[in-house]
C-alpha cells in the first residue's frame, strides 16, 4: 500500500523524477519480498535479476537497432522530405493533423519513439506553429500515434517486450 505514495507522493513533492519513482518502488518492494514477507531466496533473486538482465539486453538490441535506422534515415534526409511531402499537400491545418497521424502511425511501425520524435519534431514544430495548431493538441497526436505504434509490429517494442516476459508466441 505504500508504493503509491511513493510513487505519486515521490514525483509530486520534487524528490523524485518518475524515474527515480520507479526505482524507488522498485527497491521497496525488493525490501519487502527479501526482508519483510521473505518470499525471494538467495536462488530466486539470482535467477529474476538473471531475467531482468535478459529482458533488459533484449530490448536494449532493440533499441539499438532503432536508432542505428533513425541515425541513417536522419542521413538521408528522409524525414525532411516525409514533411516537406506532407506539407506541400496542404495548408489546411485539419487536413495536414490528419496526415501526420497516418505519418506518426506508419513511422511508429518501424521506428522507436524517441527516434521520431528526435527526427521528425524539429522540422514539424514550425509547420504546427506556421499553420496556427495548438502545440498541446499537437503534442497530444503524436503522443497517442506512438503509442499505437509501440504496439504496432514489425517494431512494436512493448509487443515484444510482451512477448518475452510472457513466452507467449508473438501470433
């Protein structure tokens, strides 16, 4: 019952970052499986810190991966030309939200979020700005994009990260 407070009471008072929140609970809830319930041996804990550093370097490739693409897609200017694309269909802000939905969409099938937001925000913002949308409305779509696209395979980090916590095969 106390991991809320940590959580939320942590992040809301300014002593953590929700990172830092994450951590914290996480270390908490160590606390009490080893100290206080005494449910995680010397074996088990070895054996779920041995899981948690597979997944982590799963996903680590992953990422990795991801970055490499976006570093060579950056390169090449293929972002830049994506939304000079995108813009030069419209200069109808509805219209052009609803092409960066399918873009952020198509983009969250194949790219890490950070990646996409890296590349392509830099050269969206202005347009957003230039066009008169709102940049929380903005925000809010790209949001929302990628987090469909984290879903979304052949990338879809959280499906894999899904399918190699629970050894469910990914069909």
């Amino acid at each position: 019952l106390l991991t809320p407070v940590i959580l939320i009471g942590g992040i809301y008072s300014g002593v953590f970052t929700p990172t830092e929140a994450g951590a914290a609970a996480a270390l908490y809830g160590l606390i009490l499986a080893v100290a206080v319930y005494r449910e995680l041996g010397a074996r088990r804990l070895y054996r779920e810190l041995v899981a948690t550093v597979e997944n982590v370097g799963f996903l680590s490739f992953i990422i990795a991966g991801a970055f490499a693409f976006s570093y060579v897609v950056t390169l090449e200017g293929i972002s830049a030309r994506i939304a000079t694309a995108v813009v030069s269909l419209t200069t109808n802000s509805y219209v052009l939200l609803l092409l960066l939905n399918i873009l952020f969409l198509i983009l969250g099938c194949f790219l890490d979020t950070t990646a996409i937001m890296v590349i392509t925000l830099p050269i969206l913002l202005p347009v957003a700005r230039l066009l008169g949308i709102d940049f929380i409305h903005f925000g809010i779509i790209v949001v929302f994009n990628l987090m469909i696209g984290l879903l979304t395979p052949p990338f879809g980090l959280c499906l894999y990260a899904i399918v190699n916590m629970t050894k469910i095969p990914m069909d």
